[in-house]
C-alpha cells in the first residue's frame, strides 16, 4: 500500500531504493471508518496524512456550531491541520473522515527525519505547498467575488470524483451558504 | 540592501559565505513608484519580489470591474502571482505598489538555480509556503464565518503596521465588502 505514495513522491523528485524505504518505513498504515476524527480541536495534530482511499474533509466550528468547511481531500491528497502539526500549537480546525478511509499517517518527527535524510523532499513539499496557496487563492477569490452557482460549479470541476460522494449540507458548508439556499440554487441549475 | 534578505534567510537556514554571494548576485534591486504595476494580467509573471520598503498588493479584478483585494505584502514579505511565476501560464492577478517601494526582484530561472545550488532553500520556502497557506486558511474562514467588524479587527491584527497606509476602499475590498458598507461599520466601531 506503500506504492502508491512512492509513486505520487517519483512523479516528482527521484528517490534512491534506500530512500523508499526509508519512507515506506516511516509511514504507518490506518484504516478509519466514515465519521472517525483525525484532528479534533483543541488537541495538537500529531499527523499528516496520506489518502490512500477514501475521503478526509477539514472544517471549523464557530461559537455557533456552524461548520465551515475548508478543503476536501479525496484519494492521492495530505491533510492535517497544518498549522497545528507544524508548529505543535493546539488545532483549530477538525479532520474528519467523509467515507471510509484508508490512510498513510506520519508523526511530525518522522517528517522532520524524511526531510533532514532526504533533502528532495523539502522540494516536494515546496511544491505541494505551493500549489496549495495556489488552490486557496481560487478559493478565497470564489467566495469573495462570485455568485453561488459559479462556486458550485467551480467545486465540481475542482473535486469532480466527489459529487455524489459529498452530503449536499456540507457542499453547502463548503460553498458557505446555508443548505437551504444551496437546495434552492441547484434546483435552479439543473432546470 | 540584499543585508535585510540575507538576515531573513539566515533566520531560517544555514547559508555559506558562497551561498550569501550567490543570493547577492541573483537578485536584482529595483526601485517602483505608487500605483506601478509588477504584474498585470494576462502577461507571465516573470519575477518573484521581496519587499525591503514600501508595500505591494495582489488583486483580482473580475468582469464587472470590481477589485477583489487577496493579500498585503508590506517590508519583508514576499509577493507574486505565484500560479504564473510558477508554471509560467498567464497571470490572473494584479500585483501593484500601494506606496513607493524599495525591492529585490527575482527571475524564474534564477529561482530554479538557486533552489538547485543552495537545496536549503527548499526548506526556507516549503516554510514560507506553509505559513501563507496557514494565513490563507485564517483569511478564508475569516470569509465564510466572520462578521465584518471582527474581519477588520482581524486585519488590523494581522497588518498592524499598515493601519494608516491602506486606502478605505482597499480595505474595503480586501474584507470583501463595498466601501460605503465599511464605512458604516467603521463608524459604529469608533463609536
């Protein structure tokens, strides 16, 4: 089950065999059932995770219980609370299993290893951290500028394996409207 | 003028005196009016910035005309379209001068040769990245959840320095609100 990670890590950077099992053997398979928290705010997040199969999906709760989704992560993606993995700080943000799950987990001292033994690898997280912002930025702009059938449509392009895998209230979340609202603008999409 | 870049860098990473040259020698100094354009749409951003003085903007501007601000980058940030200097495609945004500004402007190529010359910097960067995707994440929950009043607090917390420079209808823009709604709750604040 390693093998896919190894391949999305060559598609990228070149890896000796002393390499790969290096990071075979840093990375802990786990399995989750649809539901199961992988970050749950206040605890520090201890792992990044690699999404084998499955879907993982972000999101905060406000003081008022409102979910706000942030990011999908579907089959091939990392997610963890970023900034709580790094910085050891407490999570702000949950992580949660959308299906059944199969996952590549990695504690942050094996991280910080991979990266100290294995220099490319600084460079393919440079570049997975990039096109992250990249990805935010569209986001952001979407919210702050375009109407919500637009954004509907720019969720499926973007996640276009996900349509019928996510409940509509959290396309909702994601789209940042309430699933009243999103029920209204599909059905008018679709007529 | 590159002291304050290397003083940045060497926050961060170990560099050699070879490296300091070579980072010396890869940047070049330029000096830009207020309101000059560094990246306009749909030319390629060519150049990656480092702000010594003075203070860049990013920003979309969408078909009906309306300017959707997306980040600040006053002294010591780093400002581009990132997407286009990246992957050499067509730029989507606007990166302008706010104010008169002091800079040190990188090429692409020279980006890749530093990166490959000096592998450290690959780790100074995949750090920079995860930090804005950390801020864009704040900024788009900020979006989605927030009230305009506790996003203007929020921006002045994370811009304390820009408090005075920014124009009302940038800031406006940038908490995606139009200027005659910021105004008014600008108002009640100070009341």
């Amino acid at each position: 089950m390693h093998t896919t990670l190894i391949q999305e890590l060559k598609r990228h950077i070149d890896l000796t065999e002393e390499d790969e099992q290096l990071i075979t053997s840093s990375f802990r398979y786990k399995k989750v059932r649809k539901n199961q928290y992988l970050v749950q705010p206040p605890d520090i997040a201890y792992h990044e995770h690699f999404v084998l199969s499955g879907c993982l999906f972000e999101y905060y709760l406000d003081d008022d219980g409102i979910q706000h989704t942030l990011v999908f992560a579907p089959e091939g993606w990392w997610m963890t609370d970023l900034q709580s993995f790094l910085t050891k700080q407490e999570s702000k943000y949950h992580v949660q299993a959308l299906e059944d799950s199969e996952l590549l987990v990695l504690t942050k001292e094996a991280y910080d290893k991979l990266l100290t033994r294995i220099p490319a690898l600084n460079s393919y997280f440079r570049s997975l951290y990039a096109n992250a912002i990249i990805g935010l930025n569209e986001r952001l702009l979407n919210v702050l500028s375009t109407k919500v059938e637009e954004r509907y449509l720019r969720f499926l392009k973007k996640y276009p394996q996900l349509e019928n895998r996510v409940p509509q209230y959290l396309v909702a979340s994601y789209l940042g409207v309430t699933p009243e609202f999103f029920s209204r603008v599909k059905s008018k999409i679709l007529r």
